[in-house]
C-alpha cells in the first residue's frame, strides 16, 4: 500500500466535510447522470466529462483529486457506490486503441484514508475497456469513432455475455472464435485458413493448478456442513500448491497431500476425507482420469470429495477442440462436463450414488448409513424452540436441566432415546422419566407449538423418503440410529412412513396439484406463471413444493450462491436466482440465474451484467417470511409504492431499465428504503448530510472534552 504522510494528511483534510459519506446519495446521483458508464457496485466516466456530474458529486470529487499526485493525467474515475472509494484509472491509449489496456490504478479509501495503487504495466492480461463512448460526452472528438465501433460490434454479438471479455487475453479469444479482428476502430473479418495436423500436443498440467488465498469450494463445503469432526484425517489427492491442506492443518486437522509435479515425493496415504478437487477434469487421457478418481476412493476412509468444471452456459468458449475436452490458451487441458454427465461417471466408475452438493461438487460416503444421514440432515427444516408463556414453578427451578431436553425435542420432534440425550439421566432422577420432564415443560410452553414441530419433522421425513426413491430406498436397518429412532418416533411403522412418502412422489405427476398450491401458497411472491421463494422461506411452503424442489437439488444440487427459488408453472422447471445485493438493495439486481428443467435434468445457466438489462425484484417482503430481519422495513416501502401506482404494470417494470423509467416518469426517488417525490428527494439527502455532520461535530466536541480532562492534546 502506498502511504505517504503527506498525502494521508491531505486527504484527510480534504474530506474534513465530507467523512459522513452518503452512498446512498451517491449512487443515486451517479445513476441520474447522462454520461458514464454504470455497473452493478461503480460508475465509470472520462476525466474530461467530470463537468456533466451534479455539482456536489463534482466536489466530492475534486477534493480527492487535489490531494493525489499524478492523478491530472488520469483517464477515468470510477465511484465506488457500495463503498467509500474513488479510483483513478490511467488509460494512455484511450484515443489510439480501440480496446485500451489498463497502465495503473490509483484508489483513495475515503473512510480510512489510506491511498492505494496498482501498476498492470507488466501485465500479461490487464483490463481492457469497451463501449468507450459512454465514458465521454458527445462533443469528445472521437466520439462518433467509438459509438461506430460499439454498433459493430454489437450487431455481430461480440459484446453479448460480457462475463470473460473484460481482460486481453478473453477479448482476443472471442475475436478468435467469430473470426474477426479490430484494425484501427474499424472490425475487420479474418481470413480462416483452414490448418490440418496430426502433431498431439504437449499438456502442461501443473499450470492448471491455481493458487488461493481461500479453502477450495468442496473443501469449504466439507467444512459447512460438519463433516470433520476433531479426530477427523485429510488427504489432497492433486494437492497443487498445496492450499487446503495447510489451511486445514491450521484447523487443528492432520493433513497432506500429493501432486504428481508440487508433490511427487509426498505418499499417498488414507484419510478420513480425500478431496480430489478439480484434478479429473484437467487429465486429458480418460483411462487415466479413471485410475486417479479409483486411487483417490480407494485412500477414503468416510467421505470422497470430488468437484470438477462443469459446463453451466452456452458462450462460446475461444479454446482449441481437442479429445473430450479444451486445450486453453495456457496450454492446460479442460474436461467441461454437464452436471448431470459427472454424477454418472462418478458413480459407474466408483459404483455408489454420489450426493451433489453444489454445481460441480460431489459427496461419496463409505457408510450407507452416513450417506442417508446426511442426505436426510439437508431435507431438516428450521424450527424455533416454544417460548415460555406460563410461569410454572417446577419449571422455573429446573430451567437448566431442561433446556438441554428441550432443544433435543425441537430438533428431532420426539423425545430421545438411550444414549442420545447426555443429560438424560439428571433429568430422570429428578422428575422420573423424560416422558414427566416433557410434561413439565408443555405445563410452561404450549402444547400446539410441540406438535407443529413434531410434524414437521414428520413432513421433514416424508420429503426424504419421497426423494430416497430416485435412487434406491434403504431398508431401516441400514439408516443411523438417530433417523431410525425419528421414523419410529413419529410414524406408526417404517412401512407406514414409506407408504405416506410414495403417496406424496405421486401427487407430483399431478401438474394442476402443483399449480394449486403454488397459487394457494401462504409465502411467497406469486406471479400469473410462477411462484418465487426466497432460500430462508423455502422451509415454510407447503411440503409437496419442497418435495418437487427436492427433485432438482437432489440430483443436480443447487446454485451455491442462490438466494431466490422460482417455481414454474407452466414447465416443469426449477429456477435458481442469485441477487447479490438482496439484503441491501430495495430492488435488488439479477446476477445469476440457473434453471433444471424435471423433465430431462437439463441445466442451463447465465450471468447477467447491467448492460444485459436484467430482472429486478419488487416486493421483497412477499419472498420472506416475517421473521426476516428487514421484513418490516421491506413492507412499508412495498405500500408505499403501491399506494403511488409504481408497481401497477409489473411486466413494465420487471427489467431495470423499464423500473427507472418507471420512476423518471412518477417523479419518484428511492433513498434506502424510503420514497420522495423527486423535488423533495435533494432537499431530504442535503437534511441527512447536515445532520451527520453535525453528529460528527458533537463527537469531536466530546472527544476534545475528554482530552482536556486527562490533561491531554488535541
């Protein structure tokens, strides 16, 4: 980090009146502005055009621009709009090249005032920009060139699917793959020669091993959902630079690796769990990819972690076609395989039926009973422990004792057997029996509350015996003993509890059944062809929804990062949403989207950039329920929309473009999650900004207080 002293303490002068930063403000003003670029978390514009923005945002501006050296000669600003940072970015081929590389980057952190900066001079594959003309007013002299450029560009479909194309060497891969090159700021076709060879070429696979600054995704995953235990060994079979296993050792874990080029010499031992992470789709002979997937199950002594690259979009990739897979442009080899291909190779290869876990990500369990456990332990909605309602002096003595007893019964909806409970012996010497400790407690809760979490768990079970069917139902004797003693607990019989989850798999051929309870679902947000749900409600619909949802994550598993579920009613298809900004945004921004269709498990996938125009979401509050942190919140500013008509026409406004066109046309602005007429909304922001400085006065006054005290300085 670069930190000189003079330039801290100039830039904290500087921004003396400005340390109460509204982002709020800022983006907004950003947004409104007429040129620039605008992106998800930053807007982007020409040094030159700085005079288009909102005199405040300008001030805001120059006083960090004063205080840095060097920044005159900068290209473009960018504003951060979910933190308090500007960037200066330096361009020196902005004019000449039609896609100008990244030199060096300034950036001021606003809050801690530390000064950074980055050189991409030496870089192989810097940053490069597109569509310059936005960043520029039309009056700049080469603006025309540019919008000329882009309009090209666009028509092809070069600049559709932005994700990959933000860097040289993914730019010059699409070039490649539409055949096309940019001379000048003209695109020029390229002549494709067609050039046969036989020559087999050379693999570099060490070069596809990546260094981390974090654990790896299957190992995390491992990690999330307790599967090691104090005891537990760990071996990385590909361990590349070796990252998770020293992260896991730092855990407190014994743990090694191997790795035919980093690690040759290290052996090959068993552990508890073996990762083989991303290793069997960069082995370019497939008898060979085989024998290590069989080397690593075969050091596994509880759980095998496999993950591999799967293919989630149809973009085309600028890669060289060779044997199953891709050579990239680092001379390393790829094997991209559908979700659904890896779990059926995993399993024939292995013989046992892998449990996806997220995109690419595979459990295998040595213990059926464990694999049953876990997958179980995934279908186990949330439930909240009764709240004291009755002051019961019996209870009120013994409260400590019984708590231990009362969050056995609210996870599992039943009372515990020998051996399960460690408390339970104090509990029955006291009161006689857990059955007369139970008593006692319904005495001081509430009965009903008891029994919805009994069912529960009930409809728990049904959902995953229901899904155990897909593959191949285990007999009773071949569940844990905690699953065994929850069936038995909660059902008459094994035979019953199968009898009732078969009854519930065939009410999904039943289409209008579907459709009827979506429609008639008390949580979430219902749509003419379509339920959404957000993940944290997923729970509380009703269990034939969470059955058909179960159908496609079972299989496929879901979106890691998903946040929002769709159900469509029309197909047959399950939807994963992710919006980035859902708990911070009132109208929070698509980023990804990934949809199973149940008919063939088919899996598609997209990213969405701002410029793809994508879905925004309204009336957040109707995806959760109401014990959702913000739901308040999301609920007042959902009738104050409606009682302004702003969300009338949803097809209208489903899109951003169409919502702030919405919003220009009501003379509406949204500040966090408050609504203003737009005459009224600069008045409001300049009375916030006033009263945190005055705030930030009150502090200082208090703090120099204090060091007068203590006989200090200022």
């Amino acid at each position: 980090m670069v930190q000189p002293d003079n330039i801290r303490n100039a830039v904290e002068e500087n921004f003396s009146t400005f340390h109460s930063i509204d982002l709020n403000s800022i983006n907004q003003y950003c947004q409104n502005n007429s040129v620039g670029k605008m992106l998800p978390d930053a807007f982007y514009i020409h040094i030159l055009a700085l005079h288009t923005l909102d005199p405040w945002l300008q001030e805001y501006e120059s006083r960090a621009r004063s205080a840095l050296p060097k920044v005159q000669s900068a290209t473009l600003v960018k504003f951060s709009t979910n933190k308090p940072k500007i960037s200066y970015l330096f361009y020196p081929d902005f004019d000449t090249d039609p896609h100008p590389a990244l030199q060096a980057s300034i950036q001021v952190d606003l809050e801690t005032l530390e000064v950074g900066y980055r050189d991409y001079s030496d870089s192989e594959n810097p940053p490069i920009l597109h569509r310059k003309e936005t960043f520029v007013t039309p009056e700049y002299p080469l603006y025309e060139e540019f919008a000329a450029l882009t309009r090209a560009q666009v028509a092809l479909g070069l600049l559709n699917h932005t994700k990959g194309i933000g860097t040289k060497l993914g730019w010059e891969q699409r070039l490649q793959v539409f055949g096309v090159e940019v001379q000048g700021h003209c695109l020029i076709k390229r002549d494709r020669s067609p050039i046969t060879t036989n020559i087999v070429p050379k693999i570099e696979r060490h070069r596809a091993a990546i260094i981390r600054p974090d654990l790896s995704r299957p190992v995390r995953l491992a990690l999330e959902s307790s599967l090691f235990s104090p005891e537990t060994t760990f071996f990385d079979y590909g361990c590349g630079h070796g990252g998770d296993v020293t992260r896991i050792a730092e855990q407190g874990y014994i743990s090694c690796g191997w790795d035919p080029y980093y690690s040759a010499h290290t052996p090959k031992v068993a552990a508890d769990i073996v990762n083989i992470g991303f290793v069997i789709n960069v082995i370019e002979h497939m008898s060979e990819r085989r024998e290590a997937l069989i080397q690593a199950w075969e050091l596994t002594q509880k759980v095998l972690l496999v993950a591999a690259q799967v293919l989630i979009s149809d973009i085309k990739r600028g890669v060289i076609a060779y044997g199953d897979g891709i050579i990239t442009s680092r001379n390393t080899f790829q094997k991209y395989y559908e979700q659904e291909e890896l779990k059926i190779y995993i399993d024939q290869v292995l013989g046992v039926d892998a449990i996806p876990v997220a995109l690419g990500v595979y459990f295998v369990f040595r213990d059926d009973a464990e694999a049953e456990l876990f997958r179980a332990s995934r279908f186990r909605s949330h439930a909240t422990t009764p709240r004291i309602r009755l002051c019961v002096k019996r209870f009120e003595e013994h409260q400590e004792l019984l708590t231990p007893l009362m969050n056995f019964l609210t996870e599992r909806g039943r009372l515990p057997m020998k051996g399960e409970l460690p408390q339970a012996a104090e509990i029955a010497e006291e009161f006689g029996s857990l059955r007369r400790a139970f008593n006692v407690i319904i005495q001081a809760t509430d009965s009903d509350e008891w029994q919805a979490i009994a069912d529960k768990r009930r409809q728990d079970l049904m959902v995953y015996l229901a899904l155990c069917n897909f593959s191949r139902r285990p007999r009773l004797g071949q569940l844990t003993p905690a699953v065994q003693e929850d069936i038995l607990g909660l059902y008459s019989s094994y035979k019953q509890a199968c009898l009732d989850a078969d009854q519930m798999l065939r009410s999904l051929g039943n289409t209008e059944l579907i459709i009827k309870r979506c429609q008639e679902s008390k949580v979430g947000k219902k749509l003419p062809n379509s339920l959404w749900v957000h993940i944290s409600a997923l729970q509380a619909v009703d269990p034939l929804l969470r059955l058909y949802e179960g159908c496609a994550s079972r299989t496929l598993g879901r979106l890691e990062e998903a946040n929002v579920i769709k159900f469509h009613l029309k197909t047959p298809k399950i939807s994963y949403l992710f919006y980035p900004d859902f708990d911070i945004n009132p109208h929070p921004i698509l980023s990804k989207v990934m949809t199973i269709d149940l008919r063939d498990l088919h899996v598609t996938y997209q990213d969405y950039d701002l410029e793809d125009d994508p879905l925004i979401l309204h009336q957040i509050d109707a995806l959760v329920t109401p014990d959702y942190p913000q739901y308040e919140k999301f609920v007042k500013l959902t009738r104050q929309e409606e009682d302004r008509g702003l969300l009338d026409n949803w097809r209208s406004i489903s899109h951003v473009s169409g919502w702030k066109k919405c919003l220009k046309e009501n003379c509406t602005v949204i500040d966090g999650y408050r609504l203003f007429w737009a005459k009224d909304a600069d008045a409001y922001k300049l009375k916030a900004l006033k009263a945190a400085l005055r705030t930030r006065q009150r502090r200082k006054n208090v703090c120099h207080a204090e060091a007068q005290s203590h006989g200090e300085e200022e």
